[in-house]
C-alpha cells in the first residue's frame, strides 16, 4: 500500500514537472525562478560523485558476492539485502543529481532535457550517456523484485547490464564533468575503473579454475 502511495507521488511529481517543461517551452506558463549562485552546481556535482561512488562500490560488491568468498561471514540473503540498498542509494543519489540540476541557474534545465537522451544544450552526447545509464539502472534495480517471475537466467542476463551502466556512468563522468582536469578526479576514475577491472579479471580466473576438465 505504502509503496503504491509513494510509486504514485514520483509519478505525478514527474508528470507534472514534465508538462511544466512543455508548457513553459510554448510559452503558456512561466518558467519557474532558481535561486542565484554556484551552489546548485556544487550540489549537483557532489551528488554525481558520490552516485558514482554508491554504483562502483554495488558493482564490486556483486561480482564479490559472485565468487561466494563472503558467503563464510555474511549470509547470503544479508548480503544481497546489501546489494539491493546499494543499488537504491545510487539511484536515489542520481534522482538527486538530477533534480538539483533543475534549479541550477546557470544550466537552465528543464524535465525535457534531463529525461530524453540528446535534448542538453550542454554537451548533449555525454549527459544522454548518463541519462542512459540510470535508465538502464532503474530497471535493473526493479528486477531485483522480479526475479521470480522472469527466472533466474533473464535476471542474471539483465543483470550484467550493470557493466553497461557502470561503464556508461563513468563515460558520462568524464564528459561531461566540469572537474575532469582535475588531478583528484582523474585518481578517482582511475582507482574506480581499476578496481572494477581487477575483480572482473578475478572473478574470469576463479570462473575458469571451477569449470569441469575438457577432454584433450
Ligand atoms: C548513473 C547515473 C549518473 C551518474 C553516476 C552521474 C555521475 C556524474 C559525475 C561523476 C559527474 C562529474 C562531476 C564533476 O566533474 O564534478 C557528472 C556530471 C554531470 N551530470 Fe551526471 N550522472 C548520472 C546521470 C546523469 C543524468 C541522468 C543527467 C541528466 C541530465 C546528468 C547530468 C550531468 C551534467 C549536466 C553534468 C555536468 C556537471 C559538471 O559540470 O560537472 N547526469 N555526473
């Protein structure tokens, strides 16, 4: 019931903010203010990251929970709760990303640009990616609940979308964000991709060293 509620609020907020847009692109309704200064930016921006943090730290915890080396401290069902919260912090960090981005004064975005791919004024190709990405994300955290009625393997399939998104976050990171010349940044994206990276590659050897011996 609860959830009904709120699935109903995100809805008609998004709806609204979305006819706003229309209506205020043919000039029947005012545009509404944004408050002055860097602020949005900032906030906008911290938001990103730490999105960025919450999806890189999800996708690593799930390739760990694949190898089953945490399976001897954290029961099974703990660590997919784990998982799932993850997935819902970094999904909830982007929606803040992105709605700060609606009030930011110097971007002037409206719910069109921000919802359909290739519609930014600002480097459109880079923000579709990210657009694309927490599309994709939104849909994978969804499945979570609907592994039953899909089936294991469409839900395993599905899920390796999350390198997709992964990869397409961080694209969009380094694209379209103002602090890509930054030293931090660029340690920061490094040490993400190369984290992931190291436990794919992990997680390939560990596949091959269980798969049954092939006759010569
Ligand atoms: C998976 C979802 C997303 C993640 C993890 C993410 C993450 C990031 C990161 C890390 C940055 C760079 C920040 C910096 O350089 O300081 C960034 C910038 C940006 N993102 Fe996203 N983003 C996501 C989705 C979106 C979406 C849906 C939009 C929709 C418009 C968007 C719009 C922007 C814009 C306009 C910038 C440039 C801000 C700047 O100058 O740094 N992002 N994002």
């Amino acid at each position: 019931m609860r959830k009904t509620i709120l699935s109903g609020l995100v809805a008609g907020t998004l709806l609204v903010l979305l006819l706003g847009a229309i209506g205020a692109r043919l000039g029947v309704v005012a545009a509404p203010p944004r408050p002055d200064g860097p602020w949005m930016w900032v906030a906008t921006r911290a938001a990103g990251v730490t999105a960025l943090l919450a999806l890189t730290l999800d996708v690593a915890l799930g390739l760990v929970l694949s190898t089953g080396v945490l399976d001897a401290w954290l029961a099974r069902a703990r660590s997919l709760e784990l998982h799932r919260t993850l997935s819902a912090t970094a999904l909830a960090l982007t929606a803040g990303h992105v709605l700060v981005l609606l009030l930011d004064p110097f971007i002037r975005y409206d719910a069109l640009d921000v919802a359909v791919p290739g519609m930014s004024s600002y480097r459109p190709w880079a923000v579709a990616a990210g657009i694309g990405a927490a599309y994709l994300a939104l849909v994978i955290h969804v499945s979570f609940g609907l592994r039953a009625r899909i089936g294991a393997r469409w839900w395993r399939r599905l899920h390796y979308g999350s390198f997709a998104v992964l990869v397409g976050a961080l694209g969009h990171g380094i694209a379209a964000g103002s602090d890509t010349g930054r030293t931090g940044m660029q340690v920061l994206y490094v040490i993400l991709a190369g984290v992931v990276g190291a436990l794919v590659a992990l997680r390939a050897v560990l596949a091959v060293g269980a798969a049954p011996a092939t006759e010569p």
